[in-house]
C-alpha cells in the first residue's frame, strides 16, 4: 500500500450516461477521475512521474521537482510532493484559471505565474512554449528534477496499468467497442488504448482535439478553452496507436460541460464535456448494444468562476 493520501488516487467509478446518449446509439460510460484526491486524473499521471524517476533513480530525497502545467497536473505533483516530502516548484501562466494554482500553493507549491500571451481564460501556443522554457531553466539549477509531463517516459505506462486496467476490469460485462479522449500529453489515450487492446484488438480508439488548435488534423495551432488539451501533436503521440483523431469546438465543449451537471449530476470541467460530446457523437454511430468509454479528467470547482454554470 502506498502511504497516507498516495493510497487514495484512483479506483474511480464507471458510470453510464442516462440521458445525454441518443435512445437509439450506443451506450456511453464515463470514469469519474474527478473524484481523485485533488479532483483530477491527473493526481495517476504525477504520482506516476515520481515514483519511475525515485525506480530509475532520477529523483532522490532533498531534491526539487519543476514542472510547467496550466491546470491539474499542478496539483497533483504538489499533493504527491507533499506526502513524498519534495519541494515543488511550478511554472504557469494567468491564461488558465485561478482556482488550480490557488490549490498548489495550499499543497506547498512555489508557483510561478508568467504573464498570458492574449488574456485571462485564452489559452495560445505562445502561452505554453513560454512556460516550458521557463520551467526547463529552472530545472538546470542542481538538485533538480524535470519532471516534463509531455515527454516523461512513466506515463503511459503508468496509465495503462492504473487507469487503463481499471476500465478493464470495470467494463468486463460489457462490449467495449470504442473509447475517446482529449489529448494533452496523450499519456491516457495512449494508455488506456494499450490496456483495452490487451483484451480485445477491435475496439475504435479515437483522440480528440479542440477545433481552435488542430494540430494534428490540420497542422495549425490557435486558442481554445479545454484546458488540459494541448492543441499540438505532443512528443508522446502516435498516431499509428489510434483509429482517428476528431475536432470538437469550444461551444460543444461549454454546453456539453451545462449539461452533464444538469442532467447527468456530473460536475466536471470542460474537457470532460468535450470528452462526453466526442463520446455521444461517436456513439450515435453505433447500435445500441456496444458501448463508448470515455473520460471526465477534472472537477468543475475550478470553472465556478468563469461563469461556465451561470
């Protein structure tokens, strides 16, 4: 067992969608990661960050961890540093919401906010670039460790035995025939993909990416509001490991976010309603006895804010 609050990340449920599905498509479940202890699934991807480097030898006691995040893998670095005993520091940027860096430093993060690139709320390539040359600055100081979520050789492996073999074990009963989501570093598409591929090869594997930056369908990169999605092929991705790669536009994404609250009772952020309207757009497609796995990452705390649920 792993010590203290490390013992409580992951384990998160599957649950099928009621309402939002059309009555005549496949069926579409949704893993919870918001209910991971600082409300994200990122909480798998840093505890899986630290324990390889700690394995391999990388990342010994006394030493720091930097690392440039917009969002939640922020806060779960800081919840595993703090249980680990690491100092963290953190470089983002005013583009993303307040809330996140708020629960970085109550977790004991230094963080560093860069100025946005645009405004407050628009996330740009220039926004993104700019915090990981700064973070990889930092990081030449001795003693510490560059964590760098988009090229860090744990995580896919680290969700496909976390992540990925609980939806396998979740979804055991049923006809598993696709599983979507956004991509930021790729680690969960890659990973779970990896693991549900494991049982059956026939399964449709589908990334995601916002309609303002598709990097990878179009070869352009602009702003978009998922945060957490990255808006370029990341270093980790590969292609040949998915079926196709979809566009979904900020305003499916923010109704979508309304309405799984509403409707469903699921609060999450807004990549987890761009995530459920890639899964109900591909489910119309299928017949009622297969079934659509995909992911809600965050909370929608940190949206209270932004007037995302009025």
């Amino acid at each position: 067992m792993r010590p203290g609050t490390l013992a409580a990340i992951g384990n998160t449920p599957l649950v099928e969608l009621q309402h939002l599905p059309s009555s005549t498509g496949a069926r579409v479940l949704v893993k919870l990661e918001y209910l991971n202890p600082t409300g994200a699934m990122k909480d798998r991807l840093a505890l899986a960050m630290v324990e390889g480097a700690e394995r391999d030898g990388r990342l010994m006691p006394g030493m720091t961890i930097v690392e440039y995040t917009g969002g939640s893998t922020g806060p779960g670095l800081a919840l595993v540093c703090a249980v680990k005993g690491y100092r963290l520091k953190i470089v983002t940027s005013a583009c993303f919401s307040d809330e996140p860096r708020r629960l970085m430093r109550a977790l004991g993060a230094d963080v560093e906010v860069l100025d946005a690139a645009i405004a407050p709320g628009t996330v740009t390539p220039t926004d993104i670039d700019a915090m990981r040359a700064r973070a990889a600055d930092l990081a030449q100081q001795p003693g510490h460790y560059f964590t760098d979520q988009f090229n860090n050789p744990y995580v896919v492996a680290g969700l496909r035995d976390g992540l990925g073999m609980e939806i396998l074990n979740q979804s055991a009963h049923l006809p598993v025939t696709a599983f979507c989501t956004g991509i930021g570093s790729s680690a969960s598409l890659l990973g779970v993909a990896a693991a549900i591929r494991r049982r059956d090869p026939r399964p449709r594997i589908v990334g995601l990416e916002p309609a303002g930056s598709p990097g990878i369908t179009a070869g352009t990169r602009g702003v978009f509001a998922m945060q957490g999605w990255s808006g370029f092929a990341p270093p980790l991705f590969d292609i040949d490991a998915v079926d196709a790669v979809d566009i979904i536009s900020d305003d499916d994404a923010f109704a979508t976010t309304s309405r799984l609250a509403e409707e469903e009772g699921i609060f999450t952020g807004v990549s987890g309603g761009a995530n459920v309207y890639g899964a109900v757009r591909l489910a119309a497609q299928l017949p009622r006895e297969a079934a659509v796995i995909t992911l809600a990452p965050d909370s929608g705390y940190k949206y209270l804010g932004s007037g995302l649920f009025g």
